[in-house]
C-alpha cells in the first residue's frame, strides 16, 4: 500500500527475510537497499531520530550496496553518488556526535580500527582523524561525480549544495 512505501522498518524486515534465502550480492536484496538506504533517515531532520541500532543496520547495508556497486556499476553514476553520500553522512553524524559529547580523547594510539557505533563509547584522535580522512575522500568522489554529471533531482542539488 502507498501508506508503507516509506516504512523503512517494513523494507528492513523484508530484507531480514530475504537475507535468508539470497547471496548477499543477489540483486533483489540490493533493490531493497537502493530503496531503503534513502529513507531510513526521515527527510528535514537527522540522524538523532532514528534509533543506534537502525544507523548501524544502514551503514552496513550502504556498504554492502556499494561493494557490490563498485564492481557490477564501476565508474561515475549518480546512483555510486547517491550511495557515497548517503554512507558519508552517517560516518559525519557519528563523528559529530562523538564530539560533542566529549568522546573524542587525546591520544596516540587507535582505539578501535574501525567506526564504533556506540556513541556512547570514546574513540580516540588518531582513530576519528583517519574516519574523517576516510569521509573528505568520500565528499571529494561525490563532488567530482556530480560537477560531471550534473544535478537532475532536488536531492542531487542539495548533495552539491
């Protein structure tokens, strides 16, 4: 029904259950990424309404989406771009929120190897400088993917903006 085109929580459950029956790769858990990844986050507001665990399930899902993007759609599209962006802004709304609660702690070694998701848990200095290397690079390839293509879509805009 149009009523829950935009229930995201609906589209995760699906892909839960179709996870049982497909290749992570297999095209029809990649449909339901490509139209889940852009709504979980309710349009005109941030990441702070949407439970920790539902950021994490589309973070791993942005990823596994571009993974497969990366080698059955190489090269400059809008839907890599899409995507880009969309894995981007997750990894800023962790950043800033480890920050603004003081878990960002001075030191020289790596407290994690990886983005922590508990916004709860400190990471330290080296770790968010490498995530925030990791996101320039990612805002850069979006930037130059759509200076090429140019916009066609109020989000794309807004994506340059």
């Amino acid at each position: 029904s149009q009523s829950r085109r935009y229930d995201f929580e609906a589209w995760l459950e699906l892909r839960e259950n179709a996870k049982q029956l497909f290749h992570p790769s297999h095209q029809i858990l990649q449909d339901i990424s490509r139209w889940t990844i852009p709504i979980i986050r309710p349009p005109n507001q941030d990441y702070s309404v949407v439970p920790n665990q539902i950021v994490q399930e589309k973070f791993f899902m942005t990823q596994s989406y571009l993974e497969v993007l990366n080698k059955v759609e190489p090269g400059i599209t809008r839907n890599r771009g899409k995507t880009t962006f969309e894995l981007a802004e997750i990894f800023l709304h962790i950043l800033t929120t480890k920050l603004q609660s003081g878990l960002i702690l001075r030191s020289n070694e790596k407290s994690f190897e990886s983005l922590d998701f508990f916004l709860n848990k400190p990471i330290s200095t080296e770790t968010a400088l490498g995530i925030c290397k990791d996101l320039l690079t990612k805002l850069d390839e979006i930037i130059f993917i759509f200076s090429i293509l140019g916009t066609s879509s109020p989000f794309e805009a807004y994506i340059l903006s």
